[in-house]
C-alpha cells in the first residue's frame, strides 16, 4: 500500500514538474557582456516591471527597528495610512500599533487596514469580529481578505501574505514582518525570531500604493483612488527599485521568473535568507546553473522553524544544494523568517514572498527589487551577523538526522511542485 502511494505522489509530483518546466523560460545569460544589475534591469523592462530612480530605501534589521520607525512615521502623516497584512495578532504591538492610528483618525486621517482571514485564523491570538467592531468605532476602516466561509477549502488557495504600509503615498514599508508580538519577543519553542524590513522613500511608493488600492477597492467594493494617494515625491536617494507583485491568474509567473532570472544573472556571488527554503524547479535549476558556473552561493536556512514538517524538506533541499557546491547556513539562534536575497553586491530584493510553492504559486505576494550597491551591502552585512549564530551544513550533520527526519525531508522534497 506504502508503495502505491509513494508512486501515486511521484507520478503528480513528475507531471507538475514538467508543467512547471514548460512555463519557466529563463531569459537571462549569465554569459553576456552586461553587469548582473543591468541585465536583470532589462530582464524587468521587457516582462513591463517599471524600475523608477531616486529613492531611499533603508534596509530595518529586525522587528525593532520596523516598528520604531513605522509609529514614528505614522505620527506624521497627514493623508491617509493604509496597511496590508497576512497576519494582525490581537496582542500587544497590535495595541500599541491601533493606538497610534486611533490617534490619527481622531485628527482625520484616512487609516485603511486589510489582513488576511486565514492568516488571521492561523495565529494563537486571533482577532475576533468583537475586536474589529471596537477598531472600526475608533476610526479605522479594517477589513479581512477572502473571509473564511463553508467550504472552507475554497478559500485555502490564493491568501493575501503581503506585508506592505504606505503613508500619505511618500513613505513605504515592505518585508517578512507581521503585525505580532513575537517577532519583538520571540515564540515559545523556537526562541529569538529573526526578520527584515525595508522602509522606502520615492516614486517607488506608488507601486506600493498601486498594490494595496486594487487589493482594497476588490475586497470591499469601494473605488479609493486619485491624485491625492500620488503625491509628486521627487527624487529622495540613489536607488532605483522595481515593485514585483504576484496577483494570482493576473501576474501569476512575475515572483518566481524574477528570483530565477535574478540568479541568472548573478556572475560572483548570491545570498539568501529564506524560512521555508523548498524552491520550485524553477528557481532550483538558476541555482544549480549559478553553482556549475562557478557562481559563489550562500543559502542561510534556520535549524528550527514553527510549522512542523518544514525544517525537514526545507534541510533535506539545502542539502541536496549543499552536495551541488552551496555553502548553506543552519541559523541556530532562533527562527530566520527573513525572505531576501543579494546578488554580485549590486542589487537585492525583500518582501513578503518565501521561496516555496505557496509563495511562488498561489499566494499574493509582494516584494521590491533594489539596484543599488550600498543598499544591498547593508543587507550582506545583516547576512554576515547572522552568519555568526549559524553553524555549516556538513554531510556529517545531515548523515546524523534520524531517518524519519530524511525520510520526511526527502517526500516533502518530492511534494515541491504541490506545497
């Protein structure tokens, strides 16, 4: 029977695997004469991925550091504050967070907030139709994505597992962190939780702002819009950035074409931080095209994680990397939620999206491509700190995994193109 079904899933996992390779034409030569950033920036201009100039984007290494920075933003806006999250925990950054734009609604600024109801269900502390009632009263227009309703299965697919705020269309925020305690404190089981955020000032925003009014005005049927989410910012820095969403059935390729290609065009070296490292085919196959071309590659993945299962197929990838020349990362002082990634120390990207099938196939994800050196050197440097609570991934240490744990590893491995 075991075998059966064992051949069952290898026959799925073969056919969808194939569909995948059909689908994931990479355009870029890692042989060409372009610099990496340049030729990913064409790779951009021709898929219609608009790169705009002049802004100042600051990489926030840690929950910390966002939120410091986001409540001291959200006391100076003036228009409006819109959030799109996975995941507002009822908890006390919540509270602290509400407040502050309780705060600005009372001086009659627009705060509109959209969370996802799976991701809001999927929590310990969710928020409960009584809670929003109260948020609602003070001023803020809340609202969930995709409500759970018999039967529930139909509303498991597509989730909204974007991390995005904009205030007064000048000052953006995009990364891995949730509105949730724990990425202050740590989680019970798993210790410190690790992640990145990115603050952006510039024309970028408006990409921002594009992402959360479409999501909003289709969720609760109103048309927000116009000249006064669009301010004219002007130039603010150096970066040119590229906003990449994936808007399932719309834009459905964009996220996981854009990593591959990003890869592709890697000539020395990539760094990338992912939680739940089990890649599409896609991806996996720029990475072993990277690493036979002598492209350096460092993959940091974390020896805990909080979904059970994960840490297994997640090891038992990187491994499998590992044997093809990666230099992985087992980050042992916590759990490493970061979704990022370095190329050639010219250009970077961070967002909402993980490199695995739920990201890169069904989700609503959202991420920001960076060309900028010192940008991207800033995110190395968080790479490298981390690296000191890391140990190597060995053969040795794979090889001294209880066999369930590989066993797991391997058919989560096996399950790629279906997770």
């Amino acid at each position: 029977m075991m075998r059966r079904i064992v051949s069952f899933l290898v026959s799925v996992s073969a056919v969808l695997l194939l569909a995948s390779c059909r689908s994931g034409f990479v355009a870029i030569d890692r042989s060409a004469a372009m610099h990496s950033d340049d030729a990913f920036a064409l790779y951009l201009n021709n898929k219609g991925i608009e790169i705009v100039d002049s802004n100042s984007v600051e990489i926030l290494n840690g929950a910390h550091e966002k939120f410091e920075r986001l409540l001291d933003d959200i006391s100076r806006a003036k228009h409006h504050i819109h959030l799109e999250y996975f995941n507002f925990r009822n908890d006390s950054i919540n509270a602290v967070l509400i407040g502050a734009l309780a705060k600005k609604a009372a001086e009659g600024v627009e705060v509109r907030a959209l969370f996802d109801a799976f991701g809001n269900m999927s929590n310990n502390r969710p928020l409960k139709e009584r809670h929003l009632d109260e948020i609602r009263a003070r001023g803020i227009e809340i609202e969930k994505f995709d409500p759970i309703v018999f039967p529930w299965i139909n509303h498991t697919y597509h989730r909204d597992h974007r991390k995005i705020v904009v205030i007064d269309g000048c000052i953006g925020y995009i990364g891995g962190i949730n509105v949730a305690d724990y990425y202050l404190n740590g989680l019970e089981g798993v210790g410190k939780w690790r992640d990145m955020h990115a603050r952006v000032e510039g024309e970028a925003v408006a990409g921002l702002q594009d992402v959360f009014l479409a999501m909003w005005n289709r969720e609760t049927g109103r048309n927000v819009g116009g000249g006064q989410y669009y301010p004219v910012t002007g130039a603010k820095g150096a970066s040119r950035v590229a906003v990449v969403d994936r808007w399932p059935k719309k834009t459905a390729e964009y996220m996981r074409r854009s990593y591959a290609n990003a890869i592709n065009a890697a000539k020395d070296s990539v760094y990338i931080v992912s939680p739940y490292f089990i890649p599409t085919y896609l991806v996996r196959r720029a990475i072993k095209k990277a690493l036979k071309d002598s492209v350096k590659v460092e993959i940091m993945i974390s020896s805990k994680s909080d979904i059970p299962f994960t840490p297994d197929a997640t090891m038992y990838t990187a491994y499998k990397l590992m044997k093809k020349g990666a230099i992985v990362h087992m980050y042992d002082g916590g759990f490493n939620h970061a979704k990022v990634m370095a190329v050639d120390g010219t250009f970077c990207t961070i967002g909402s999206a993980n490199l695995n099938s739920r990201s890169l196939r069904f989700d609503y994800e959202c991420n920001i491509f960076v060309f900028n050196r010192k940008d991207t050197e800033a995110m190395i440097k968080c790479f490298r700190k981390d690296q000191e609570e890391s140990f190597l991934m060995t053969r040795e240490y794979w090889k001294s995994r209880p066999l369930w744990n590989r066993f797991c590893g391997w058919l989560g491995y096996l399950l790629t193109p279906i997770m």
